[in-house]
C-alpha cells in the first residue's frame, strides 16, 4: 500500500479568512453538535456557551475549521427546519465572534444553510450529497464551500441500504456525479470538496474497505474529507467500548491511514492527537 498524493482541483484555497494549500497541508475539522442524541460525540451539549468554549479550545489546540451541526444522522425524533436553525445560528454566531476560523454547518437543508451563512458559516457539510432541491443553487448564490458526502439515505432517515456492486466504485460513481451535478448548478470546483461517508449505510466490513481503498476516491481530485471519528466501524473492529481509549488511538490511526492515502481533511471530535499525527504525517510524507 503506497502513499498517495493526489492530484487536486485547485490545491490552493482561501475558505472564509484562511488560506489552504492542500498539497502540503492536512486540515483538521472540529466537531461540534447541538444535538442531543449524537452518541458519538462526548462534547455534544444543548447549551450554547460551552459549544463555543469547545470551539475556542479546538481552535487552540490547532483546529483551523469547526462544524456545526443541529441534528445527528441516524434515525431519531424528527427536527424541524425551524429547529435546526434555532439550533444552529448561535453557535456558529458565537464562534464567529471568537476565531476567524472555518466554520461550516452539518445541514442538508437550504434554509438552514442560508440562515447558517448570514451567521458567519463559510461552508455547507452535506451528508445528503445535494439531493435536496434548492441547495446547490443556495450554495452557488452565497458562494459557500459545500462537502459533498456519499450515501443512500439521507439524515435521520431509516436507514434502509441497497446492496453495493463494489463499494469503493459505487461511492466514486455517486461521488462524480454529484460534484457534475454541483459545477452545472453554479458552484465553483474550488468550493468543493468529497467526503465517501464512513459508517452512512455502510457495515463495518464496507466502511474498512473504503478506507483500504481510499486512494481510488481521493482520484477524483477535489479535496477529500475523512469523517471517521470515533465511528463505529472502529469500534466493532476494536472490539471496544463507545468512548473507550482504544476507539480514541483507533481514530487517529485510522485518519493517519486516512491521510496517506490521500484525505486532505480530517473531521475529529477530540483535536489535540489528531493535529500531532496530521504534522507528523505531513512531515512523513515529504509536504511540509
């Protein structure tokens, strides 16, 4: 399994205030969940202020990019528009007020979105791959970054799977046709970035094979987003406890692998570790 280094669409990028230059450099995204029933994530909280001091401290601790989300992906209570939005915007106008740091918002919903902007947020996190009607044209109107992330259903829809061909192509196949589909809407190719979608309505068994095959989506060129923290996939191939230090080293091994085949971006939940080993695979690699 050799390093790979992929050829980018437009490597160099200012998002928000931050200059990138993702041939040399791999970004680290911080979490952060206004949810109450994100089971992966022990700093979720309901309360505004201590989202924003975890915030703070992600930035601290070397995060250049936070995301903001108002409702977890797997099934659950339903969360009206109203809601995500009343979730949302005082967070992500309170970090705003605190870093000049990326801020994105975890939506698939235009409205939210649109309110997420107007707060300070610089790029949309679609897990739902822009199916939603509307937002890819929001996303070209604002000129917001936009991830756009593989998988069958969309958020905290039940999660029913139709058997993959091949996994890696499948996700590459859905992948290409969804960034064709965000170039035709308006958005511009150095806005986007890719995220395969580890664990969303994939077994454990899938969720590994895309990470041993990671190279082959990271082709595709536009910057790739590692969202595996804590995951689990992980855990099961762990063995583990939710929570436990062995998914925590897991992570960053797995966002090290991550890294050498290609991620350019690598959303955590606990930032200090993950920073350390993104800098030292940096240097591993030759791009610092």
């Amino acid at each position: 399994m050799e390093a790979y280094y992929p050829r980018l669409v437009e490597p160099v990028r200012r998002i928000g205030k931050i200059d990138f230059d993702f041939s040399r450099h791999i970004a680290v995204m911080a979490i952060i969940n206004r949810t109450p029933n994100s089971g992966l994530d022990p700093n979720r909280s309901m309360s505004v202020e201590p989202l924003i001091a975890t915030a703070e401290r992600a930035v601290r601790e070397g995060a250049e990019w936070v995301d903001v989300g108002g409702r977890a992906f797997r099934p659950g209570r339903v969360v009206t528009t109203e809601e995500e939005i009343n979730r949302v915007t005082p967070v992500i106008q309170g970090i705003r007020g605190v870093t000049d740091a990326v801020i994105s918002v975890d939506t698939h919903l235009p409205e939210v979105a649109e309110a997420a902007f107007e707060c300070g947020a610089d790029v949309v996190n679609d897990t739902n791959g822009l199916r939603t009607p509307g937002l890819a044209a929001l996303v070209a109107k604002t000129g917001m970054g936009v991830v756009i992330t593989h998988s069958q259903s969309g958020p905290a829809d039940p999660d029913i799977r139709t058997p993959y061909t091949d996994v890696v192509r499948d996700v590459c196949d859905f992948l290409r046709d969804r960034v064709t589909m965000a170039l035709n809407a308006g958005i511009k190719p150095e806005k986007i970035f890719i995220d395969p979608g580890h664990d969303l309505n994939k077994t454990t068994a899938e969720s590994i094979e895309v990470t041993r095959r990671l190279a082959e989506i990271a082709v595709l060129g536009f910057p790739l987003v590692a969202a595996v923290s804590n995951k689990d996939f992980i855990e099961e191939s762990l063995e583990a406890e939710r929570g436990s230090d062995e998914v925590r080293v897991g992570t960053v091994a797995t966002n090290t692998i991550c890294a050498y085949l290609g991620a350019r971006v690598i959303r955590v939940h606990e930032v200090a570790p993950n920073v350390t080993a993104m800098k030292s695979v940096e240097t591993l690699l030759g791009m610092a």
